[in-house]
C-alpha cells in the first residue's frame, strides 16, 4: 500500500532490508515518515535544491541504471544512464551514457550531450574534460575554452587559477582562465587554490602550501596536506617523525589551527572529532582549535549537514547536536551495514536508523524525533513473514508479504546478543548440564582446542605438528561460545574490548552456577588448562572418576582478539600439563581457578569507585582514603577479584595518602601494589593494573631521587623509572608515558653527581623532550635551568654534527659502503637506547643460498642484477629465502608489478591492454618495499632495459596509480637509478629514524 505526500523538505532515505537476491533497496520518505517513493532504488545521491523551491538527485534503479529524481520521486531523466553523479557549482551535474560523459541542469534537462571520456564538475565556471588526446577545459555551453591538451587537470579556484600537468612531463604547473602558464611545472602535486591565494603542493615526498607564486608560505616539511575545506582550513599529517606523529589543520597562512595525534580528516559543520588517546574520550573542536565539545564520549561519528552526530556515552548510545547536547536514545544500538558499520545520519540524509529489537528498525531525525518504523513481522503463517513501514503517528504507510526469509532480519551487531555468541543457543537457555553429561559418558577421542579459527575440535588435519603436539588433548569438547573481533572493528570500536569481556564474564559465571549446582563445588587447586592464551580462567569438577572444565580463553592479536567458553571431559592424565611445562608456563592464576566462596559485589564495588572519583576531583583525599578502605573490604570478603579491581583500590589509596601527605603510608602502598600486581600481569592486556603500576614505580623512584645520598640509593630509583617505562602494554605508545617524562631526567641527573657518565643519557632524554615539547621543560625549574646550561648547549651542537656525520651520505656512495655507515651509527646511537639494538639490530647472518637464486632466474627467464644478486649473498645482511634487509627495506625477491601491488583488480584489465599488461608483467619486477607511512610504501622496482627505480604507491588510489606510476612505466619515462644510489637512500632514511628511536623516551631503558 502506497501513500505519498506534498514535500517541502528534501527526502530522507529509508533502507529496506530485502533478502540477498532481491538486495537491499531504499525508499524515499517524507518528515512524517509518510511514503515518497516505494522501495525500488538500489542508491540515492543527496538532494540539491534546484533554486525552485525543491530538490533533484541522482538515483540507480533495480536495474542498476542511473537517472534523476525530484523531490517527489518522480523521475526527471529516467534510469538510462551508467553513471549519474550530485550536482556542482554552475547548477550542473555529470552522467555518463554510452560510455560517454555530459552534464544536465537542475530541471533534468540534457545541457552538454555525452561526448567526452572523462568529466570533472564544473568550477568557477569551468570544468576540465577528457578527449581523445588528453585534458582541456569547457564552459557552462560545453564550448572548449583551454585547448591543452593535459596528461591532468585539477579544478579551477575562485580566483581563476588550476594546477595541470602537461603532456609528457612529470611535473604540474598552474594556468590562468586563457590558458597561459602562471607557476612553471616543478611540483610533484597541486591541490585547489582558495579564495585568498593558497594551495597544498608537493615537491618529492612532502606537501606545503605555496602562494600564486608558486613561492612556499609553508615549506614542504608534511607528510600529507589535503585541500581547503570550506572553513578555510586544510587537514595535515605528518608521519616524518615516527616517534611523533602529528595531525591537526592549517590556516591559508600556514599556520597550526588545531593539532592532535587522532584528529578526523572529516570537518562537518566546523567540527571535527579528535580522540584523545588511551582512553582520554571523543571530544569536538571548533574551526578554531577550541574543544567545544568535552572528550567524555566512547565513539563517536563525525558530524554530519543536518547538525547531529550518533555517538555512545557511558555505554548508553545517542545523539549529539552542535550545541554539546546529548540526547539519550532508548535502542539497542545504531543500525549497522553488512560489514559492521553504524550507517549514522549520512544513510538516511538527515534521519539515523536504530535497532529497537531484532528485525525492528526506527529512524530518528537530527533532535532525536522519530520519523518512521520498519518492522518484519509474522503473519500468524509459519512460512510468509510481512515487511511493514510505519509513519511517525504509527500508521502503517506500506507493507510487503513474502515468504519465510524473504526479508533480512536487522540484528545487534555491536552489542551482540547470546545466540550470536553460542554456537548453540541451548548451551545458555537449555539444560547445560545434559550437553556435560554427553562429554562425560562420551568414548574419549583426541581433541584440539582451536582459537582462532572455528573448526571441529575433532579435526586435527589442519594443524601445524609441533601445535598439535603442544596442545592435544583427548576426550571429549565443545566449544560453547566464541567471538572473534578484527583489527579493523577493534580500531574503529575500542569499546568492544570491555563490552565482548563482560558478556564473557557473564557467561563463564553463570554456566560455573549452573554446573556447580548439579556436579557440586569446583576443586579448588586443579591444574587443568586446556590451552594457554593471555587470560584464561577456568573450573574444573571431578565427576565419576573423570574431569569436568570449563575454560574462558582469550588471546590478542596483532589489534585484533579472541574469547572462547569451552567445555571438556576427560581423565586427568589426559587433560592436564605435565608438572613440569605448567612451570615453564608460569603456573597458573591459583585466584581464578579457587572455589568461589563468595562472589565479588561488582555494582557497590563500582559504585564506590564513582564516589572516590567525584571527592578526587575537588581533591577531599580524607574522603578518598576511606572509600579506598571501604573497597579493600569488600575485596578481602570475596575471592574472585579481578586484579584489574585491586588496581583501583591501590591507585586510590596511593594517591589520598601521598596528597594528604602521609607519604611513607603512600610508599608502603606503592610497594603493596607492585607485588601483588605484577605476578598478575603476564596475560592480563587490561590498561588499569598497567596505569597504577607505572604511578607506584613513578612515586617511588621520585622519592629515592629527592633523598638520595649515595649512588646506590640513585640505582634503586633509576630500577624504579626502567620499571614505569617498561610497563606498556602492546599496543600502547608513548603518550601512556608522558605523564612521567620529569621523574626520568631528574633521577640521571641525580645519578650523574655520583657518576658523571650518566649525564650524557639524562641530556639525550632532554632534547627528546626538546623535541615532543613536553611541558616539564617549562614547568620543573631545574629541568628548565638545565637546558639553559652551557653544557647542554654544548651537548646539542655536538650531538647535531654527530647526526650530520651519519646521515650525509658520501658522494658515490656504494651499497656496501652505505652498510658500514650503517653498522657506525648503529654502534653510536644503540650505547643511549635499548630499543635502537631490539629495532635496528644485531643483523642475522643467514643467505640467501645460491641455488635459491639460480630457481628464481630459471622462473623469470632472466637474471638478476649483478648488484642485486651480488647484495643478496652477503653474509650478514639477509634472511631466510625471502630476505629481509634489516637497515632500509625487505628485499623480496622478484614479483610482478601487478601481482605484489594490486593482485587481480579489475582495473588492470578495465585501463590497460593485453599487451600492456604483458609488458608490465614481464618488464616490471618489484624487488624492494618500504613503508613510508599508513597509506602509502614506496617499491623499488628493476627492468632489465632500464635498471632500477622507485616509485610510491598510495593504497587505493588507482587514478594516482595509473597517472603517476603506470603510464610513465609504460612510456619508460621513470627516473631511474642504481641500486648503489638507492640503497644510499634507503640508509639515510633508516638512520634518521634510528636517531629519532635513540632520543625516543618511551623506549629508553
């Protein structure tokens, strides 16, 4: 059933969750929820105003054909079209027919037929278009007004310049609106000119910002510079300085407007996100640095046109409106798309999707208003389900019967519920004592407990040996639950690491309930553990002469991790480690595996903690300590504390008595923690135990240094600052430590008035802080006189003639030549840091084996390079078949272009011809690869006409690719160089970062 209405507001868009074969469709709503167009679009572009009082977009049919609509869903150029795109300046939009581009107007009338290969919207009234020959410029007529032709062409600005590259060069200039050349070619890249002036530009690797000159307001010292937004700000990064990275925003003058090391790339309505790192929260900046909205939020979407942002507050999801308000939204969760993405405010144009339940979806506008419903429901038959719309008033506007799976089913995705979570959901809602039973009287097999791949326990074919050997089991097992959360969702969801705990946690403590009351109490001391991970927690039941266990395992990647809830059967020969490889392991939690006597009261626990932090804040430390006493008391009732709780319970209690000024007492507490947290801590990955350990050694270290007499008594601190510095959990970084910069310096230089020796680390580690800008510089007076000193100044002249003695590279310089420059500053640099040695060094000394060589030729049906091939047989420089370079880059052998670089995308065989492609598989073999930073590597490549070369790839940007990389391959139009020349480069680029490593505060031990 189909309602429309008169609409005075652009359309929403509504998603329709149809099954896999039909797709997803949308339907276009009104602000009432009121039906515009049935569901019948696979896409929707955002809608213009047409300077008539209403709107028009692009739109792709079910066919998957493009045309335009109005703001009634009528169409105005029908669905004929293969591409269709928004509309620009000058009321034009692009479309493509025939394999040919054009442009319409706002009143979907055809204004410059379909004839050119490309098109760019059009810009202060011109627009640059592909012919036959390469780029020119037309007017709003299609009139070709700049001839070229280009090899490329950016847009024109408000003040009639545009950044080309002219055929057959390398380099963009700039041209005027005749055509003329205004700045020379000589950059690498060119972004548009504003209004006043300024463009982004590169010269070799880095960006800055030139003037219509072509003269630098800001020389090249970025990483990346994108364009000027419409604030008048453009978004920087700047990854020269591994150790300190900076992102933020400049002003057309080239100055720092807002900086941070998680700033958004994305400024909505003159907001932008900045996450403040290791738990700080999500905040919002103003177009002029100002943190107009608090970081008190877990995630947050950038904002979008309508003024709205979805974001999660203290576990409660929302909606936040430019004015900082947050408005409480009573769901489950946003909605999100099929790869686990909150769709927010951009899917629907202004209106935000809400899970409501399973298979129910609300929308709700910028001021958190309900405009419509979507609801799958049965129809009282088993096997049809019925799709329903509901308006705003909760009328029903359209529905659509179908059969049983004929509608997708919306369900919770980042709150995931238990039948997400069970690979049965009986094992929580049944009886899972019976599924215990069937493992106990079960014939005993041999078992695998696999972590991170879902397969049956019982298959034990796809397994390395040496795994196998380590971890079999025999007996009987099931894996009750599991979860697995990527890298990518773990990044962008840091929530999730607590959210999927707890609902583990719940798990484990609640089937523990359910098995101790049919089999009895759990043994108390049994060391059964099915496999080690980096917290595993389990009981164990002795029933009928055999072992009952159930495990909560949990392991961390590299960004991403892993829970499972196990549950086994078996004699206990056949289950538990050997006395011994338990020893090896570290033994076992005894406090996670005893019989729980008492359950920790985890809702007072947590209700004490929010009052010890509101009487923290206005600094009533009396009130503080007897909380923190309260909380020691209700941990020593229980016996399953977790030790991230007696974390807290210490940092409270450390930090009132050290404020009160009770300091023994607050040492004393530092000594307590630190004992009883660190046995706890080799498989614990929370950040509390971690924080309060890094504070205890940090008061102690302080207060030996303040009292110390003896060099001795300057020792003890100093084990105490490697102890705080050491204590970082694998993906953390520096800024966990900077709390802590002033105690460091201090204690060496306390140190070196009974050992002058030590005076030269304490300034290595002050002109890092030099270098960060730490604030203990200004704030501490003796740091502050410190490098006011002569001597430090003469430390810092000498230290920059030993850098220059490094990096400046001789002229001619041979490979090998650059390896011995190499092993120098390796040995200069590693005496002031430990993690130059574990980063740079020792080199392994393994080859490449000669007959290693001899197959890779016979598979190229070339040889390689004598210096290449000469490089790779050196002893102590490469390993393994693959060798990796150790100094500058990892040599991997010789692999096609193609292949190493894009694998089998299509637009290798959509851009290029066959014997194009031919050429390049053949003439094109990557041998070398270095990160530069998180988007882009730069690959060494060699061609036996040519020699070597280099070039940067940027992830995902085929049209830079194809422009840059591919078409002067082809043309053999690439600079090339010597391997010697290369390498040369390569080692300077590592020593630099070697002498950013080495004054690196964070990795000084």
């Amino acid at each position: 059933m189909t309602e429309n209405s008169s609409v005075f507001h652009p359309p929403y868009v509504v998603r329709f969750p149809f099954e896999t074969s039909l797709g997803l469709r949308n339907a276009l709503i009104d602000v009432d929820g009121n039906l515009v167009r049935e569901p019948n679009l696979l896409k929707v572009h955002t809608f213009t105003p047409n300077g008539k009082g209403g709107y028009i977009t692009a739109a792709q049919d079910l066919n998957e054909k493009w045309g335009y609509l109005d703001q009634n869903g009528r169409w105005l150029i029908e669905p004929i079209l293969e591409d269709a795109r928004i509309f620009g300046e000058e009321g034009m939009a692009r479309f493509k027919k025939e394999g040919l581009w054009g442009y319409v107007d706002f009143n979907g009338e055809i204004k410059i037929q379909p004839r050119f290969e490309e098109a760019l919207p059009f810009n202060a009234g011109l627009a640059a278009v592909r012919l036959h020959n390469g780029y020119a410029y037309i007017d709003c007529t299609g009139q070709v007004v700049i001839e070229g032709p280009f090899d490329e062409a950016g847009f024109f600005s408000p003040i009639g310049l545009a950044a080309v590259k002219k055929r057959g060069t390398s380099a963009w200039g700039v041209i005027n609106t005749k055509g003329e050349m205004a700045i020379a070619p000589q950059f690498a890249d060119v972004g548009m000119y504003t209004s006043d002036g300024t463009a982004p530009a590169r010269k070799g690797k880095l960006w800055g910002l030139i003037d219509t000159q072509g003269e630098w307001i800001v020389k090249p010292t970025y990483s990346r510079i994108e364009e000027f937004n419409e604030e008048g700000l453009a978004f920087f990064s700047d990854y020269t300085d591994l150790m300190n990275i900076r992102k933020g925003y400049l002003n057309t003058k080239g100055d720092v407007v807002i900086e941070g090391t998680s700033i958004s790339d994305q400024m909505v309505c003159g907001l932008v996100k900045e996450d403040v790192p290791y738990g700080g929260g999500i905040g919002f900046f103003d177009r002029i640095g100002t943190m107009v909205i608090p970081p008190q939020y877990a995630w947050a979407d950038p904002f979008h046109e309508c003024g709205a942002s979805v974001v999660l507050h203290k576990d409660q999801w929302g909606i936040l409106t430019m004015d900082g308000q947050f408005r409480e939204m009573p769901y489950v969760e946003p909605l999100t798309d099929h790869e686990g993405w909150v769709l927010g405010f951009s899917s629907g144009k202004g209106i935000a999707p809400f899970l409501v339940r399973k298979g129910e979806v609300v929308y709700v506008d910028a001021v958190g208003r309900e405009v419509c419903r979507l609801r799958v429901e049965g129809t009282g038959n088993p096997q049809e389900r019925v799709l329903r719309l509901f308006n705003a008033e909760g009328r029903i506007v359209w529905q659509n019967e179908g059969e049983e799976g004929a509608f997708f089913v919306e369900s919770p995705f980042l709150c995931k519920q238990p039948a997400r979570h069970f690979e049965d959901i009986q094992y929580w809602e049944g009886d899972i004592t019976a599924a215990a039973q069937v493992l106990l009287d079960a014939e005993p097999r041999d078992f695998y407990p696999y972590t991170w791949y879902e397969r049956d326990v019982y298959d034990l074919s796809e397994e390395d040996e040496d795994e196998i050997d380590e971890y079999k089991k025999r007996g009987a097992m099931e894996v009750l639950a599991g979860t697995y959360v990527s890298e990518e969702h773990y990044g962008h969801y840091p929530f999730l690491g607590e959210w999927e705990r707890k609902a583990f946690e719940q798990y484990f403590a609640a089937i523990a309930d359910r098995l101790s009351d049919f089999f009895g109490d759990p043994l108390p001391d049994a060391s059964i553990m099915l496999r080690w991970g980096d917290n595993n927690i389990n009981k164990v039941w002795e029933v009928d002469g055999k072992y009952l266990v159930l495990e909560w395992f949990t392991e961390y990647g590299d960004g991403d991790f892993v829970h499972r809830l196990w549950l086994a059967a078996g004699f206990k020969e056949d289950l538990e480690y050997e006395e011994e490889d338990a020893e090896n392991e570290n033994g076992t939690n005894e406090e996670e595996t005893q019989e729980n006597d008492k359950t920790f009261d985890l809702d007072q626990f947590e209700k004490l903690v929010k009052e010890a932090q509101a009487h923290m804040d206005v600094e009533e430390h009396e009130e503080v300590l007897n909380l923190a006493f309260q909380m020691e008391e209700l941990a020593s009732d229980s016996t399953d504390v977790d030790v991230g709780h007696m974390s807290w319970i210490y940092d409270y209690k450390r930090n009132a008595l050290y404020k009160s000024g009770r300091v023994e007492e607050a040492l004393e507490t530092c000594r307590e923690a630190i004992a009883y947290i660190s046995p706890r801590m080799l498989f614990n990955y929370r950040p509390e135990p971690r924080q309060t350990l890094r504070a205890c050694h940090n008061v102690l270290a302080r207060e030996l240094m303040e009292h110390a007499a003896s060099k001795e008594e300057c020792l003890t601190a100093w084990e105490h600052v490697k102890a705080c510095f050491k204590t970082v959990e694998p993906n953390e970084g520096e800024a966990v430590l900077e709390h802590f910069y002033d105690t460091r310096p201090l204690v060496l230089l306390k140190l070196s008035e009974f050992d002058p020796a030590e005076k030269a680390k304490a300034f290595a580690f002050l002109q890092r802080m030099q270098t960060i800008g730490s604030p203990y510089l200004r704030d501490e007076p003796r740091l502050a006189k410190t490098i006011n000193s002569v001597e430090y100044q003469a430390f810092l002249k000498n230290s920059q003639e030993v850098d220059r003695e490094y990096v400046q590279a001789p002229a001619q310089e041979t490979a090998m030549e650059a390896v011995t420059r190499y092993h120098k500053a390796y040995e200069t640099f590693s005496q002031f840091n430990s993690q130059v040695e574990k980063e740079f060094g020792p080199i392994l000394s393994l080859s490449f084996r000669e007959e290693m060589i001899a197959k890779a030729e016979e598979e190229l049906g070339f040889a390689l390079p004598d210096a290449l091939r000469q490089f790779m047989l050196v002893p102590g420089l490469v390993h393994g078949i693959y060798p990796e370079l150790v100094p500058p880059m990892k040599i991997q052998g010789m692999f096609s272009l193609i292949s190493d670089v894009w694998g089998v995308r299509r637009e290798f065989e959509e851009r290029l011809t066959r014997k194009e492609l031919h050429w390049l598989e053949v003439h094109c073999q990557i041998c070398g690869l270095s990160q530069m930073d998180e988007h882009s590597q730069e690959y060494m490549y060699f061609t036996p006409g040519k020699g070597f070369g280099t070039f940067t790839y940027t992830r995902d940007d085929w049209d830079e690719f194809e422009a840059n990389v591919l078409r002067p391959l082809l043309a053999q139009e690439v600079p090339d160089e010597t391997f010697d020349q290369i390498y040369s480069r390569k080692v300077t680029d590592q020593i630099k970062r070697m002498i950013e490593v080495s004054r690196n505060p964070g990795a000084m031990h």
